[in-house]
C-alpha cells in the first residue's frame, strides 16, 4: 500500500488445513478476529484421526535431493514475498496480519521482505551451523579416511510456534533444508503466515508429503507432537511437554541492557530506544530491562521522554509503530502491569497506559518503570509491548543479574566483565557496545542455533 488504509473492514477468507493430498476442507472451523473483534478468516480445524494420518504419510516420504530442496526453498521465498497465493495478494496478506495481530504494518512488512531473504540464503544459515569437522552426507569423499558426518536426528519435525511475530516461521524453512518433512500447527492468533508460507513452498516444487499445515484442538494438537520425531515452538502445548528432549522449547527472551559507568549513555540513547521499541516491543529480543552502574534515574527519564512520542495510530496505518490489541485483553494486561509496579518510581505509563482507538481496539503504549536494585522481581518480566524496567547495577553484584538473557548488549570496556559474559551459558547473545538487542544477520544464532537441535554427527568410514 502507498498509504494508510482506512476500512478496516475486510471479507473474512477461508483458511483450510494443507494435507499430504492437498487442500482439506474439515468440517469445523474457528473464526479468527482482528483487533476490533471483527472476524477475518475462518480457519479449518482437523481432525486426531487426520493428524495420524498425515505424520504417518509424512514418516513415508522421501525427501527432496539437497539441490532441489535448496532451490525450491528459495523460489518459495521470492513467492511469499510478491504472488497472489490462494488468493491473497502480498498487500493484503500484510494488511490482514497487521490486523489480526495488532502489529503495526511497517512491521509485518519487514517480515515478508526477512521471510524472502532467509529464504535465499537459507544453504548459507545451515553450513554456518554445521561443525568445521563434519561433512554433508557419506557420500563425501573425505570419508573413505574417516569422517564425521552430519546426519538429522529424526525424519518430521512438528512446529508450535506462538504466532507473536510472523518471523517466527522463517526459521523452520532450515528443517526443510536438511530434508526434514515438517508439520505445522498454526497459531490461532496468526495463522496467515504459515498457510501462505506452505502455499509458496509447495507451488515452488515441495510435494504435499513434505510439507503441512495443520489447525488443530488441544488433542489433535498434541497428537501432532506426538507423530513427530522432534518438535519445537512455544505454544502451550509444547509447554505441557517440557522435560521431553525430543521437544525444543522457545523460551522469554528477557534481553537486556548493561551500562556501566565508563560508558556514556547519552551516545547510545537511539540503541537503548530502538531495542525497547522496534518490532513494536513485542519480540524475545526488545529489551525489557536496563541495568545502569550508577544513578539509573537520567537513563530513565531520557528513555521515557523519547518513548513517550511514538504515536498512537491503528496497525495498518503507516506511521504506526506500537502494537494493538482488542480493548479486553489490553485492559487486563495493563491491570497486571500496574500491580507489578507497586513501589517503583514510574517515569511513563504510571497512571495507564493503554489507549483505545474507538473501534475495539487498544494501542499499548511503552511503560518505563524504575525499580531499586537489580534482582528486583519485575526485571524478569517480558511483555507483548514496550514495557522496559530500569535497575542500578554494581560491579559487586557481578553477572548474576544478567543470567537468564537471551540478548545482552553491554555498552562496556570493562574486559574482564565482558569475559565472564561471554562464559556465561545462559546468557545466549552478547552484543558489545552499540548494537540494538535485535540486530541479527544470516548465519547468527538466534537461541543457538535450530541444527544445533535438529542434527548429530557420526563417523563413517568407507572402503
């Protein structure tokens, strides 16, 4: 669109279930809302007895050739990014996930255009990950000495993914790489992506054997973990699943900040800005606390003067940059908040923070709240919006506050501190210096990497 749309009132669509023989039209379905309450898609429910079926069409299958695999995912990316699929041209497509998740659109955006990129480097992500002493397949010269190959640890990896932000689905694609058959099970709050991002993988030359979609029920949903040789996500069935190693958990982020006292914040006001606020506050990687050697009240006072000017705006509108939900939910989650910050000092947000757009919806506007010491419960909070905490910090305390990080970017040059985060194992990221905490490129690891997961390495030896 080359302007903010002003009806937000669209035909809902039919969002099938993508089996191992095509398209299948089940006979329940659920009405997936956008922000508003209005209905925007009916999406097919299947079935347990389809859900047997299909992993167990998924288990026959004979993977795509490496190459094929490769060219196919690439195709599929260029497709999600620009065609008209079952459909739903990539204008609307955007237009209806920003409403239905309350993301704003520049937002949704970004993602497609992420989507398409990781979809043609997606050879480069997987080598990035596999081991320097491993090769490819047996077939590799190399192990007619002895060699360590690469091997997948399962044939049908199950996605959950919680449909918070559409880039969640761009990293399954790798499994397709590998020559996983994958099974996805849409979130009800955002199933747009993954229809349209099977679409594309199958008009691009994947069969329906490889690849599919399935809406489902608590059971049949637990059913699709179940016909899986490995499984990741975050939803909450995989949560009831927690202590099973075949079951890769997506966990909070609680990214963070550190300023130490050498560092002059001032200079990286824009960073600590764009890491709360970019992606509309919503990812695992905004930071939702900032921990400061010294007096930690300046750093929020600046920070909650600049957020304090991001506008309210519908989701679809260009401009906008905070996220929406429908009045209920916001109402609730702003009444959680509030009691969290009982005895902080609070710079924005301190009286509400959510503002109603008049037609069922809420945009939730960034919150920064101060607390007084840096174990204090509320850092370990991670919420869907701008929501950022700030602590003081002390050389004394160590890295014990920082533990539990999923991205730490630490303006310091204090390099004894940045050794003993780098040894730390469960701090996942570090970022040194002026890096927003959700800056990553091809290749990086997000929460390690997906392989790391998803493949072993054994030796052959061949005559």
């Amino acid at each position: 669109m080359t302007g903010p749309r002003t009806d937000t009132a669209v035909d809902p669509v039919r969002l099938d279930a993508l089996g191992p023989a095509g398209v299948y039209r089940s006979r329940k379905h659920q009405d997936i809302k956008d922000v508003a309450g209005r209905p925007i898609a009916e999406l097919g429910l299947v079935p347990t007895l389809f859900v047997t079926r299909t992993m167990n069409a998924l288990h026959r299958a004979v993977p795509l050739a490496p190459d094929a695999r490769i060219a196919a995912i690439a195709r599929a990316g260029a497709l999600f990014a620009t065609a008209t699929l079952d459909g739903l041209s990539v204008t609307e497509y955007e237009y209806r996930v920003s409403r239905v998740s309350g993301l704003p659109i520049s937002v949704i955006r970004a993602a497609t255009r992420n989507a398409a990129h990781r979809a043609a480097h997606v050879y480069d992500s997987v080598q990035y990950a596999r081991p320097a002493g491993a090769v490819g397949g047996w077939r590799d010269p190399l192990t007619r000495t002895g060699r360590a190959v690469w091997a997948r640890r399962g044939d049908v990896l199950a996605v959950h993914v919680s449909g918070v932000h559409p880039g969640a689905h761009s990293l399954w694609l790798e499994a397709l790489a590998l020559g996983f058959r994958v099974a996805v099970r849409p979130s009800r709050r955002e199933p747009f992506t993954p229809h349209r991002l099977i679409t594309a993988l199958r008009e691009a030359g994947f069969g329906p054997d490889q690849v599919v979609l399935l809406p489902t029920e608590q059971e049949a949903g637990e059913a699709v973990l179940r016909g899986a040789d490995l499984a990741y996500g975050g939803d909450d069935i995989v949560r009831r699943f927690d202590d099973d190693p075949t079951i890769l958990r997506q966990q909070p982020g609680r990214s963070k900040i550190l300023l130490t006292a050498e560092a002059d914040w001032r200079r990286h006001l824009d960073m600590i800005v764009d890491s709360v606020s970019h992606h509309g506050g919503t990812g695992c990687v905004n930071a939702t606390a900032v921990l400061v050697e010294g007096d930690p009240a300046p750093v929020a006072e600046a920070l909650a003067e600049r957020l304090a000017t991001l506008p309210s705006l519908p989701p679809e509108d260009d401009k906008a940059v905070l996220p929406v939900q429908a009045v209920a939910p916001a109402r609730a989650l702003e009444r959680y908040v509030l009691s969290n910050a009982s005895g902080t000092r609070a710079w924005l947000g301190g009286s509400g923070f959510v503002d109603e757009l008049g037609d069922g919806g809420a945009v939730l506007r960034p919150t920064v709240h101060q607390v007084d010491r840096s174990d204090a419960p509320q850092v370990a909070i991670e919420l869907p919006y701008p929501c950022v905490w700030v602590a003081p910090w002390t050389r004394a305390e160590g890295i014990a506050p920082l533990a539990d990080t999923l991205v730490l970017t630490a303006v310091t040059e204090d390099e004894q501190l940045i050794d003993e985060l780098v040894d730390e194992p469960t701090v996942g990221n570090l970022y040194l210096g002026g890096h927003p905490t959700h800056w990553t490129d091809i290749g990086m690891p997000h929460d390690g990497y997906l392989s790391d997961f998803l493949m072993r390495t054994k030796t052959v030896i061949r005559d």
